[in-house]
C-alpha cells in the first residue's frame, strides 16, 4: 500500500490494536426483561447502567469481568427474522460465547434451578477442561469452561 509522498508505506498486515482486554458483545433480544434477569440475577453479571437508544430502542449495559455484554431491544421495531434455533447444530455464524470459569457446577445448577434450558450438563472435553452449556430466555447458547 502506498500514500501520498512523504508517509511509510504498509508492507503487511498490521492487526488489532487493542485498547481493552476483552470485548464487548451486542446481544439484539426479543425478551429484555427475561434476557436481563437471567444475565444480572441469575449469572450474577453487574448491571451497568441502561441507554435510552431512540426510537423505542434500549440497550442494557452488564458487565462480565471486563467484558461489556450488551443487550439491545428494539421495541415494535423488533426484526421478524430471529436467531436459529439448536445452537451450534442450528445454522453457521457466531451460535455461542464462552466465559471462563472456577466454579462449572454450581453455575450450571443455579441456571437448571432458575429454569433456564441446560443444553451440555458439565462434562469434561479433554484432560483438565470441562464444559457446561446453557441457553438463555432469547435462545442463545453461553458456554462456561473450567480449567483444573
């Protein structure tokens, strides 16, 4: 890539720079009363503040460690088309997050006990690594991975 005369020129890629250590994630929910509770109440995640967007449109700021999960409502300008359901089986794209843990059966027990959908009771995926995957009230899948 050259510039105009004078600036460096770019011989490969140059990657991400990163300001922050962890990513914020857009969550768009049919259900933001459902979908709030189960992230704060349930999960325990600390409510951030909520952002009036316009237009009926509301965001929901929770907080996972340094991570922002962000659900958004959108009122009656809800979209019709909705997230496939059946997780990772269900269509292509990004079908589940993970969040790293220390404490896997107490998690999973309080989501069962809080009726949310448990779709993998813990297990272990390879030597020291185990899993447990649940749904929230909008479909979508959380995965919680605890390292011996």
């Amino acid at each position: 890539m050259t510039g105009p005369p004078g600036t460096a020129r770019q011989t490969g890629p140059m990657g991400v720079s990163l300001t922050k250590d962890s990513i914020d994630l857009g969550l768009v929910v049919r259900n933001a009363d459902a979908c709030l509770a189960f992230y704060r109440d349930v999960l325990g995640f600390e409510h951030a503040g909520t952002m009036p967007m316009g237009g009926g449109t509301v965001m929901e700021r929770l907080l996972c460690g340094t991570s922002l999960i962000k659900l958004v409502s959108m009122g009656e300008r809800t979209p019709a088309a909705a997230n496939p359901p059946k997780g990772i089986g269900g269509a292509t794209g990004m079908r589940y997050w993970t969040i790293s843990v220390d404490n896997l059966d107490e998690i999973i027990a309080t989501c069962d006990a809080a009726g949310a959908t448990v779709v993998w009771t813990p297990r272990e995926i390879r030597p020291g690594v185990r899993v447990g995957m649940v749904e929230d009230p909008d479909g979508n899948w959380v995965e919680f991975l605890e390292t011996a």
